[in-house]
C-alpha cells in the first residue's frame, strides 16, 4: 500500500483522533521549541503513544510494533552497545541470519543522524530493518533487557573507598550519593514497589521496599550514609533541610524508564534519626480500564449497572493499601467524555487525569472536604469525587450534591461493604437521607496473586477442599520470575452491593446489620470472603494469602 503523504497533523485530524483546536495549540507549543509535532500530542496529553506510533506507521508505510508484547532475543543485545541505544533510542529484537538483517525498534525511523550511526557501528553486509515504537516503550525496553545504568553496589564501592568502581564506573553526574538515591529510585519503580521505606537503626539504615503489598528488606546500609541521603531526598522534595525534628511531607517528579513517577514523601522523626516513606505514584500503572479490574463477568455487569444511575452516592471501603482509588479512576475513566464535567477534590491529587478538573486539599488556604465540596457544586459538576468522607460536615455535603443530581464517589473506612451504613448514622447522617440517594458499596481488598510461572497444583486438603469445594489447590514454590517469592502481582477481590427500594426501606426504618445482610444475600449479594474462596479455587492466590487479608476464622475452624 502506498504510504500517505498527507502531514501528520492533518492526517490525525482526518481520522479523528485530535480536534482542530488540539492541533493547533500542539502547533503554537511547537514554535516555542524544537520538539516534533507527534511528541507534543502525546505530551499534551492528546494522544496516546500507541495511537502516535500506529497512525506514525501509516504515514511513513513503516511496520508498527508494541514492544510490550515483543520477546526480545539476548543475544542480539550485543549487536548494538547500551551508550549507543540509550542516545539515539533504538532497540535491537532480532537478526535475521540468512537474510542479514538486523530489526531495530526505533521512535522516528526517518532519523537519518541514527541510522547513519548504527550501519558505521554493524558489519557492511548487515541491512537494518526499522519498525516503529513509542519513544517510552524503547527506554523501558533498554532499561529492562540491558540492566540499570547505575549500579548500586558500584555506587556504594565508591562511597565507602572513594575509588570509582563497578558497573558506575564513568556512568551517572554528579556526586555518589546524588547516583544511589537515583539508583534506589529507579530500582524501586523497575521492580513494582509501591512504597520505599529508608528506616534508619542505631548502627544501620534498613531499606525496604513495599512488593505486593508486603514489605521486604532490600538493603542495609551503614547509618553514615543516611544524613546526606536524607538531604538529598529533602532537596528533591523542596523540603526544609534545617528541619529534623519535626514531619514533613512533599513530592518528587521523575521521568523514569520513559515515563513520568510521582513520589509523595514523608519525614517522620523517630529516636535514630529522620524516617522517610516514599509513596511511588505511577500514573501508567495507577489508571487501569474498569475491564482490567480482574473483576468476574457478574461483578462486571453489576459495577457497570450500578454507575449507570444518573444521581446518587457510590462508597468504596476498605483500609489503606486496598486499591480503592484505582477502583474510583476506574470508574470515573469510565464515565468521563467531552459532554460532561467530572470534578474531583482529593488529599492529595495522585494521578492526573485528561478531562477531569483536580483539586487538592489545603490546610494553607482552609480548603477541606466539606468546603471543597461546597465550591465544586457551583462549578456545575456531572460527577463529583470526593477522596474520602472523614466527618459529618464532608458527609452532609456529599448527600447534598447526591440528592441535587449529582454521582457523587467517595471512600469510607469501614471493614465491609454493609458496614456503610452503622459508619453514616455514626456520622450524623439520618437514616431518610441515606434512603434513595445511595447507589452502592464497594468493599475492598487485594491479594496476591501465585506466580504463574511455577505455579503447581496439588491434592487439598480437607480444609481447603471444604471452603473452595474443589479437590485441587495450587502453590508457586517461588522462582527467578517472582524473585522466588511464590507470587507476583496483585488481584482485587470485592463484595458488591446495589441498593434498591427494598433497601432503602429497610435503611430507612433502621433495620439491623443481619436483616439489611439477609436482604443483600437474598438479591445475590457475595461476600469479600466468599469471592476470595472464588479466587483461590481457580488457582489465583492461595487460602493463606486470603486469610491474611480476609477473616476466614469462623470458616476455617
């Protein structure tokens, strides 16, 4: 097929991928500096790097490829050195022995400067075929296939000998320390952690990352380190580095592995020194689609039926670490389009989100729940998400936008989904209130999931044959995939609950937790233990794992 010529941003707006006012601001942006068109689309938040890259592969008649679905042969690693690849973002996947021709994942295959660099650095008789990537797809493919440009143990060789040694070794700016809190960073968001945790002892600083939710010790290093660590860490957070004796929270921004990470930190003093937590926020990995949930087909159906209702408050509960805000980014990425206003008031913003009009609460300016709530309602909302319901007054104002017509999201600390309910009236809110303008409870936990790659069945025993109904369980004896761990990866498990007539009258008239749990079972309502039993009979996680986040002690024994 003949490659369109036609220029990219109008062909973009042919097939309307980006509207004309996008194109045109991407256009006045692109004067300003020397950035191509098609970076700052996706830069502005226009248009995916998949979208780019394939409507790319169009224009130029260039085979497209998505390398997070590509198995890249180790060997053709040595065809390209790391200096090279990182400088001119290319990415060896294969060679072809009897054609001669090398495959190499570029961001801009008309990049003649690249190119011409590659073929001086190949034998002469070897063609180089291009194929289209995403610029951030290419480093985090480097980054994976080819290691970590700083390496940590070279860092602290030179730390501790003031000899530069070790893979660091000419690699990295500026001082040591500036390279291992880069290092540990990288590492950190490389490896899947959540939270990193710099823990200083009386003679050693524990540093330990959050895997899955569990927490697990990484390094330990000598405790002179820990002040010009800490320094660092404060100067990149904008933190009062004078300041020791007192908590701080801030934030750091980083492009790590091709995309951009979010760290909230937080300083708390304890009697060996400054305690620091870095919670990781990465958007790529916090925004999942409403079908990515992991969720069964009947919880599927019975979320999407339930956010359908044009007014009323939906809660999702749980404890910290449970996922209930990806849950809600899920729901509101769902909902959200050009045709309505989607506003949210959170503690603090944690993914930034096209489209979505975020505001974060502040102490400074006297702008909390209740007030945010009573702004947002004269920006005229559609849907409104308020992070967390923690008092009377937040809750009296999140009932009020409901019952004016507003979905209004939240979260509410409570151990189920039925528990919504005592936690209101707790609150203040009156029983005829909560009556019609509630739409549901979500209650929430995550649970690890078995590594699939050395994950085994075997033989049950009576108690997990009893709970799950199956003569098979399964266990992951650990392996290099999971770290040797036994899991890798977490997986939702939920209880759904839909209000209707028959439970707004019996909310209404104060019914007790049993009569309002009957009522729910009778109109299928399954329990977190019950779709936990769910995922440990299909080989997901395993009875142990469910009854460290589950009560199962009524059941087990």
């Amino acid at each position: 097929m003949k490659p369109d010529r036609q220029p990219l941003g109008q062909q973009l707006l042919t097939q309307g991928l980006i509207s004309e006012d996008q194109l045109r601001i991407a256009l006045m942006e692109q004067e300003r500096g020397k950035q191509t068109l098609g970076a700052l689309l996706v830069q502005l938040g226009f248009l995916t790097e998949a979208t780019l890259r394939d409507a790319l592969s169009h224009t130029l008649g260039t085979q497209s490829v998505d390398l997070a679905h590509v198995l890249v042969d180790p060997a053709v690693l040595k065809t390209i050195a790391e200096p090279l690849a990182r400088r001119h973002r290319l990415m060896p996947l294969s060679f072809d022995e009897a054609r001669r021709t090398l495959v190499v994942a570029m961001a801009d295959s008309g990049d003649i400067v690249a190119l011409d660099k590659l073929r001086s650095s190949l034998s002469a008789d070897i063609l180089i075929e291009p194929v289209l990537a995403g610029e951030s797809e290419i480093v985090r493919a480097i980054d994976q296939h080819y290691g970590h440009v700083l390496s940590i143990d070279g860092i602290l060789t030179e730390i501790e000998t003031g000899v530069s040694g070790g893979a660091s070794s000419g690699e990295g700016q500026g001082q040591p320390v500036v390279r291992l809190i880069d290092a540990l960073l990288v590492d950190a968001v490389k490896r899947g952690a959540s939270d990193i945790h710099f823990e200083p002892e009386a003679a050693f600083l524990r540093v330990r990352y959050r895997l899955d939710g569990m927490l697990r010790q990484i390094r330990a290093l000598h405790r002179s380190h820990w002040p010009a660590m800490s320094v660092r860490l404060k100067v990149m957070a904008k933190l009062n580095i004078a300041e020791n004796r007192a908590p701080q929270d801030g934030r750091i921004s980083l492009h790590v592995s091709g995309r951009e990470i979010d760290f909230r930190m937080a300083t708390q003093p304890t009697i060996h020194g400054e305690n620091v937590v870095l919670r990781v926020l990465d958007r790529q990995r916090g925004i999942v689609p409403l079908d990515g949930l992991g969720l069964s087909q009947d919880q599927l159906h019975g979320l999407t039926r339930l956010i359908a209702r044009p007014e009323g408050l939906l809660l999702v509960t749980g404890p910290t670490g449970s996922g209930k805000t990806t849950t809600l980014y899920s729901i509101l990425g769902h909902l959200s389009h050009e045709g309505i206003n989607v506003m949210t008031l959170e503690d603090p913003v944690e993914y930034p989100m096209p489209l979505l009009r975020q505001t974060s609460v502040s102490e400074a300016v006297k702008l909390d729940f209740a007030n945010g709530v009573r702004a947002m309602m004269r920006q005229d909302p559609d849907v409104i998400l308020v992070g967390e319901i923690r008092d009377a007054d937040t809750a009296s104002m999140a009932f009020r936008a409901a019952m004016t017509g507003h979905q209004v999201f939240s979260t509410l600390h409570t151990r189920s989904a039925l528990g919504i309910v005592p936690r209101l009236r707790d609150l203040g809110v009156l029983p005829d209130i909560m009556a019609g303008n509630i739409m549901g409870a979500i209650g929430q936990r995550l649970v690890r999931r078995l590594c699939t790659q050395c994950r085994m069945p075997r033989a049950a025993t009576e108690t997990e044959s009893r709970l799950t109904g199956c003569d098979t369980a399964f266990d992951s004896p650990g392996c290099a995939h999971c770290e040797f761990r036994g899991y890798r990866g977490r997986s939702a498990i939920l209880e759904l609950l839909r209000f209707d007539a028959d439970l707004d009258e019996l909310v209404a008239r104060g019914a007790t937790a049993r009569e309002l749990e009957e009522a729910a079972r009778s109109k299928g309502f399954v329990s977190l233990a019950e779709d936990g039993l769910r995922r440990v009979a299909d080989g997901t996680t395993s009875l142990a794992e469910l009854a460290r986040v589950v009560d199962l002690s009524d059941r087990m024994f």
